[in-house]
C-alpha cells in the first residue's frame, strides 16, 4: 500500500506543482492533525463505502443514518470531542477546487475508503478573514486511515484522486453546520471581526471571490489562485 502511495503522491506533486502535497503520514501534517484508530473504524468504513457518490458536485450529510447505525459514536466522542455528543455525516462527490476554506472550535474526523486529498490551512494564515492561496497545503489521505483535524485548522470537501470522485467520513460536535437561524444568528459578512465569517453553527467560513459560496453571499477573502486538484 505505502509503495502504492508513494508512487500516487509523486504524480500528483508532479501535475500540481504549485501545490506543496504531502501524505498525512509525513511530519509537515502534525500542526493540522493526527493519525489515529478507534474502536469500530473497520465496521464504520465499510459503511461509508456503500454511501452514494454523486454524480456531479458535492453532498454533505452532517448526520448519515447508516452510519449513525453503525453505533461508533460513544468511540468517536471519546477519541477527540471529550466526550460531547458527536454527529456522524459524510462529504462525498467529485469536487476537486478549493472554493472557500472554514474552521470550527471542535476537531473533525475524516476517513475515506476510496482515497481524497485534503485541502489545509494552519488557523495562522487567516489574518482578518484574508487567507493567501499560497498558505494552502495538500494532504493525501489514503483508503482506511482515520485521522483528526484539529480545531480552528482551515479546511473545506476534499478533492477526488479519481474520476470515480471520493467518500469522506465526517464527524463533528453535534449541532455544527446547522443554520443560523436555529441559534438566533444571520449571516453578516459586514460585522467587524470574526463575526463576518460566521455562516452556520459553529463553522466560520472564507471563499474565493471565483465560487460558488461567493455567489451566496460568504465573506470573499481568500486571495490568489482558486486551487485545483490536477489528477
């Protein structure tokens, strides 16, 4: 496997080479996250793999009730949300740019059975809602590992690796990504501050002037290319 993806992350480094990419194996990813192992991760993959791919873009699925089913929750919240109530969704789709990057004040978890590459920030490189492109790093997660990312590290749907699109397990402190309006708040991308990033519940959000979250209204901060995925 590790030959596999040695050989994989050179090819992408090589159709990509604005884009510094790195395994979340290497050292370069342990300021955004870990790798790690939990209790019914097997059983949890093998649901994720039955999970459907669309056909075009992304969907997001905060809370996926086959793998809610699946009953890994009590393990999931004990392995990085200290025991807080956790939700167990998916982000799966054919996506391969940037778009816009967010954050949240808990970790999120990610797995994927197909294999995807992450798009990360360091929570630093965000100064007043602005992020340079050239800040962004690729991580290569392959099929099976899990790992955490941790909180207020930048980040948004992975990029696929194959035409097939990816799969990507993703848990997160249960409420996160409903609507203002469920918590008394709007989206105000004129209030001063950190505030002008809020877009849902506990996920503060920056895009590209050249996306699709620009079109709805989100704060447009980030500058330079909108990155993609070249495979």
């Amino acid at each position: 496997m590790k030959e596999h993806d040695d050989k994989l992350l050179q090819t992408l480094r090589e159709k990509n080479p604005g884009l510094p990419l790195y395994s979340v194996h290497d050292r370069e990813f342990r300021r955004y996250g870990c790798v790690f192992a939990f209790d019914g991760q097997a059983r949890l993959a093998e649901a994720l793999a039955k999970t459907a791919i669309p056909e075009s873009g992304n969907r997001y699925a905060a809370s996926e009730p086959a793998l809610e089913a699946v009953n890994a929750n009590a393990a999931l919240s004990g392995a990085c949300f200290a025991g807080k109530p956790v939700q167990v969704g998916c982000c799966n789709g054919r996506g391969f740019t940037m778009n816009a990057m967010e954050y949240h004040r808990c970790s999120e978890i990610n797995m994927t059975t197909t294999g995807l590459v992450l798009l990360l920030a360091a929570p630093e490189a965000l100064r007043d809602g602005a992020l340079d492109a050239k800040d962004v790093v690729g991580f290569l997660l392959e099929p099976g590992t899990a790992v955490e990312i941790y909180p207020m590290v930048l980040h948004f749907a992975p990029c696929r690796i194959a035409e097939g699109g990816f799969n990507c397990l993703v848990v997160l402190e249960q409420g996160t990504n409903q609507p203002l309006e469920q918590i008394g708040k709007t989206v105000d991308t004129t209030l001063p501050g950190e505030d002008k990033l809020l877009w849902m519940t506990n996920k503060w959000m920056t895009c590209h002037p050249d996306s699709p979250q620009a079109e709805k209204g989100a704060f447009q901060g980030i500058r330079g290319e909108n990155l993609t995925l070249r495979i």
